[in-house]
C-alpha cells in the first residue's frame, strides 16, 4: 500500500512535470508551450555545442544583475562569431513573466550559431541566423540561515576544455563531475596546481581577514555574482586579492565559499573530508552577504506571481 504522504509527493511531482510542459517559452521571435519548441537536428548548437547561454536569478518576477548577464551573454557571441540576434531581451522577460505567472525562478537564454544546410565544420556562414532559447524555470533561492549551515566540496584536477572563460553549453566534464560529487556539495577544478573555480560556480578563499580568489583566465568564467561581491568587499573596506590559490591555500583558509546566480554565496565548510576553519560559516561570509542581500531586488509590487516557484 502506498501511503497517503506518499501519494501526495507523488501527484505534487506529476502536476509539477506536467506544469512544466505548460509553461510558455520563446523560440526565435515566437512564444510557444515549451512541449512544442522545436529544433531542427543541423543547429549547430546541437551539433557541436556551438552556444552559449545566461542563467538570471529572478526574484518574485525582479531580474537580478540582467544588464550584466547580457552584456556576458552578447560577449561570448562575439568570441565565437555567432551573430547577435535582433532581440529586445528585456521584453522578452517581462513577456514571459507575464504568460508564465511565475514566482522566484531562472531565466534561461541561450543563444546558438544557427541552422545550417548540412554537418559540418566550416565556420558560420554570414546568412545564417542564430537560433534563440529563453524559459522561466522555478527555483527556490536558500534561506540566509540555511545557508549558512554550508555546504561539502571535493578537489579534482580541471579536465575540460580551454574555452572556461565562454559561458557555451559544453558542460559534459562539468555534469561528470557533478555525477561523481556527493548530492550537494561542489566539484573544484585545479588547474596547473592552482584552483580555477567550481563545477558551476566561482570560489573564494578568507585567511587572516583577506579575501582571496583566482585571477579571471581562460580558465575562469567572469561570473556577475564574482563582480558584484568584489564589489560588496571594497565597500565594507575588505581587502580582496586576485591571483594564484592553490588547493593548500583552501584548506589552510579560516572561510571558503562559492558563488553563482542561482547559490548567490554560499560557505563551503569541508573540502575533500577536510573541515574549512572551525566547519561552520564564518564572520567575513555573514557580512558580505548581508551585503548582497540588501542589493537583492524587492518583489514587483505590480507583479501577480503564483506563489513561490
């Protein structure tokens, strides 16, 4: 028999997998049912992973960093000579806030080389037309306190390509690591002896009151939440540091922490079994962000969500 706690996780996961498929995404100047986006097999996006895409943090219908993560996005277009497209993105996210109704969630964009007539590896071809991707994707942000309970990471050498610094869509070194990581925790690539940054994430390191994090390289992504707490960090007068860290400088540091859109900053208070200061969350971390939260978009008041997404 299936118990009745049972049976209500069970419909609450069918109605949202079909919520899912209900939801209205953009596809190349249209808004479609996300069950009926479709994409022809010669995009060289699925082809050779030819794209690159943005994931923006949004809160109760707020984009957080947007002009930010667009100018990254339109960056990395440019390094791969994908076209720009003739878009007006911050339409299209109120457009799918509005058909969409949701609560906190993700804007997902992703921008590819185009469709072309056949396979094959020429460079893109002036006429062809990137094919545009953008979705609203629930998601429910950690609460402060939970937060700061931390999380586990594991070290391991940096096995993926040279081009970190692009946002593109090859993330099949970063989805092994993730299948290898306990449930949870972070993947941290060294690269050359040195840490280059997380599976999904960038990191920092605190010791004696300084924080530490690599010097942005090609194999480094410049992550907006990375930009913005530099920033919080020179307006609460700490001192930050960019260069070389390396796996002992992390295990011998007082507070480790990792950021993303979607983790904003969180602690990491173990590393390969190893407890990171005392194993908890550590002033310097609470401080800073306290910092990011009060720059933390405020719910539109205009803004009719469905709850929390």
């Amino acid at each position: 028999m299936v118990s009745s706690t049972n049976q209500l996780l069970m419909h609450s996961k069918v109605a949202e997998y079909v919520a899912s498929f209900m939801r209205i995404g953009f596809l190349n100047g249209e808004y479609v049912p996300l069950v009926e986006a479709r994409i022809p097999i010669f995009d060289r996006g699925f082809m050779f992973g030819e794209s690159v895409y943005e994931v923006i943090p949004v809160y109760d219908g707020v984009a957080h960093f947007f002009e930010e993560h667009i100018a990254r996005l339109e960056s990395g277009l440019q390094q791969l000579s994908v076209k720009r497209p003739s878009l007006q993105w911050n339409e299209i996210f109120r457009n799918l806030v509005e058909a969409n109704r949701q609560g906190d969630c993700q804007l997902y964009i992703q921008v590819t080389g185009g469709v072309d007539r056949l396979r094959s590896h020429r460079p893109i071809l002036s006429e062809m037309e990137p094919t545009t991707v953008a979705f609203l994707q629930p998601v429910r942000f950690e609460e402060r306190d939970s937060k700061s309970s931390g999380i586990r990471a594991f070290a391991q050498p940096d096995d993926r390509h040279a081009f970190c610094h692009i946002k593109t869509t090859n993330l099949l070194s970063n989805i092994g690591a993730k299948i290898r990581a306990v449930p949870g925790s972070e993947i941290i690539y060294l690269s050359e002896g040195f840490v280059a940054e997380g599976a999904s994430s960038n990191v920092f390191a605190v010791r004696e009151g300084r924080v530490y994090t690599p010097s942005l390289s090609n194999r480094v992504l410049p992550g907006v939440t990375r930009k913005a707490l530099i920033g919080y960090c020179r307006s609460l007068k700490i001192e930050i540091v960019e260069g070389d860290v390396s796996l002992q400088d992390l295990y011998q540091s007082d507070e480790v922490w990792v950021t993303s859109s979607i983790r904003e900053i969180t602690p990491v208070t173990q590393i390969d079994g190893l407890p990171i200061g005392d194993g908890v969350s550590g002033p310097i971390w609470r401080s800073v962000y306290d910092e990011y939260l009060k720059h933390r978009p405020e719910p539109s008041l205009d803004y009719p969500t469905g709850g929390q997404g």
